[in-house]
C-alpha cells in the first residue's frame, strides 16, 4: 500500500510547496477508512465513492499520480505512479490455504508478477524536479502535451460512466443487488477501466475477486484477456 | 447525474454538468452548441434534448425509475490542461475543494484499499 511512502514524501517536500492529495476510489468509505487512519497523514486523504476522477481525469486504475502547478494547471496527466520499493517477485501465497484457492492465488501472484513495475527512484527524482524547478522541469508537460496525452472518451466509455455513476448511486441508497447490472454494464462498455471492475468484483469475492455469479469477468481471467504487460500504461517519464 | 425526472432546471443542469443555457444555446467554456427553443418548457431543460445535442448517453434503472446522464463524448477528457472543479469529501464526509490548493503545487495520487 502506498500511503505511507506518500506520507514521507509530504513530510519531505510540503515545506518545498508540494502539497499531496490522496483520493481512495472506494464505494465504500469504511474500507478506505482503517487504511487511512493508520497512515499517520498531515495532507488532506479523501475518498471518492463514485470513482468521479476516473470520469474528470480519465483515471483507470490505481495507482495513478496526476500533478497540478501552483495556478491550477495540470502539468502531468494521470499516470501509474511507482513510489513503492517493493520486490514482488518475492510474492508468495500464504500457507495453509485450501487447494482450489490456492491454486487460484498462485495463479494470480503469476500474473502480477508480470506487471511491468517502473522505477519508483527515478519517479521520486523526476518530482523532486519538478518541485524545485516548476515549469522549468523537464518533467513538467506544457498544457498542449497534457491535452495531447489524456485519455479519449468514445460514447461507449460515456456510457459506462453513465451506468457506473447509476450502479454507485444504487447501491450508496442500499439498494446492492440492483447496482450490480449496472456496474456489469459498465464494464462491458469500458472493459479497461480496472477501478471500475475491481472494486465490484471485491465486493463479491473480497480478496480474490475471483469468478462469481454477479460478474462477467474476474480479475484473473480478464487480466490474462488483456495481458499483464499491459496493465499499467507505460510511464513516459 | 442522477435524475428522477426528464427536466432539470438550468442551474442544476451547470452544477452537474458544467453545461451553462445561455441565449445561444449550450456553452461550456469558449464553446456552445445551440438548443431547440421547444427544449425549455417553464424555467426547465429537457433532458433528452440535451443529451441529443450534446451526445451525452442517458441510461435508465426500469425497477427505480431513475436515470443517469453522463459526459459528453470527446476526443480528450482532459480538453485543457486546467484541472476541473474536484469536490471530494474525507473519511468523516467534511468536504474539501481542490481549487482550495491554488497557490501550491499538487500531487493527486489515486488509491484504492482492494
């Protein structure tokens, strides 16, 4: 989990003007809340329960950095940020667990260890640039690059935000079993939108977000359908 | 946005969509894309119309009733480097505006706890 190394990076950068906003895309409040009570934080954790980032900004899974300049200018669009040192080819399934899910795990721990991971020192240094030299960063995109790198929104991806945006607001009034056609729609409209997929099917099956009767996909066959290589798009820095 | 009816007033329409009724029609920003006069009706906007003319997909739940109308297809969500209005809310529902940031340089890093 990344909050802690954005809660050091705060603590190092704010008094250079850098201030960090952490937005959890969770439908529910009380799944982001443990995380961000524990994380010790100064800057403002939000939690966005309608995923509206991933229609404002063309957010499509996590973790994604956006950085904003000092007059409310985007200077990088969203893009998957590594700030976390963690060597996931040591990944290993728990012990003890029952064999078919098992199994499932190894499956699933095969598969993320595919994901290209980028380079979290590099990553640091290009926003320690960017903090210290503004617009003068070869890191800080012009505003007609950031136009030109963000991403498109096809009637079909309209209309997954649609159906999300019915989903969420259906299951915030209590109403879970009847959000969830809408959320399926959503992610046969917008098959590339992770946040929009993943946080449904946790819903269904926590942890695993394995098969289930309410879904069409899981994550791990969808993520073999897409190629793990391609999960997170390449970080242009 | 959520809707239980097919007619919004103008004010709600722009606080939800950013899409402002002006003389000349729609306008968000330096752009405005004309509205039939038929499609105000007593100091509300017909909601179809606006979807039609500004090609935002409009979806409805049969059981509840409501419908939801969505963004505009565009080539580029971001269509300027400005960052849009973001009104978020903390854990214990106190909201709090980006543009309250101006003036500091801002990472946004989105996260999730699954």
């Amino acid at each position: 989990m990344s909050l802690p190394v954005w809660r050091q990076l705060r603590s190092e950068l704010h008094p250079e003007g850098l201030e960090i906003v952490t937005v959890a895309l969770d439908l529910e409040v009380d799944a982001a809340r443990s995380w961000i009570e524990r994380s010790g934080a100064e800057h403002p954790q939000l939690v966005d329960t309608a995923h509206k980032l991933d229609e404002l900004l063309g957010i499509v899974n996590v973790p994604t950095a956006v950085w904003v300049d000092e007059d409310g200018m985007i200077v990088r669009p969203p893009h998957a940020a590594s700030v976390e040192r963690y060597d996931w080819s040591k990944l290993k399934a728990p012990e003890g667990l029952p064999e078919d899910i098992d199994r499932h795990v190894r499956d699933m721990l095969e598969q993320v260890k595919r994901i290209p991971r980028f380079d979290a020192d590099h990553y640091v240094a290009a926003l320690r640039d960017w903090v210290e030299k503004g617009a003068a960063s070869e890191f800080a995109l012009t505003p007609d690059e950031v136009v030109r790198r963000s991403a498109s929104r096809p009637s079909s991806v309209a209309e997954a935000e649609a159906e999300f945006e019915l989903g969420q607001h259906l299951h915030h009034a209590g109403h879970v079993d009847d959000a969830r056609p809408h959320f399926r729609a959503a992610h046969r409209l917008q098959p590339e939108n992770w946040t929009y997929k993943r946080n449904a099917w946790e819903l269904v099956s926590p942890g695993l977000q394995g098969p289930s009767e309410h879904y069409d996909g899981d994550w791990l066959t969808d993520i073999k359908a897409a190629g793990a290589e391609r999960y997170y798009a390449p970080l242009d820095f | 946005m959520i809707l239980d009816r097919l007619d919004v007033t103008p004010e709600e329409l722009e606080r939800q969509t950013g899409w402002e009724l002006k003389p000349e029609g729609l306008c968000k920003e330096a752009r405005c894309v004309p509205l039939p006069a038929a499609a105000t009706t007593d100091g509300r906007v017909d909601v179809r119309a606006v979807a039609e003319r500004l090609g935002m997909p409009l979806v409805h739940d049969d059981r509840y009733d409501l419908w939801a109308l969505g963004p505009e297809s565009t080539d580029r969500v971001l269509e300027s480097a400005e960052l849009p209005p973001i009104r978020l809310a903390d854990v214990d529902g106190r909201p709090f505006d980006l543009s309250s940031l101006r003036g500091e340089k801002v990472l946004i890093a989105a996260w999730a706890s699954w």
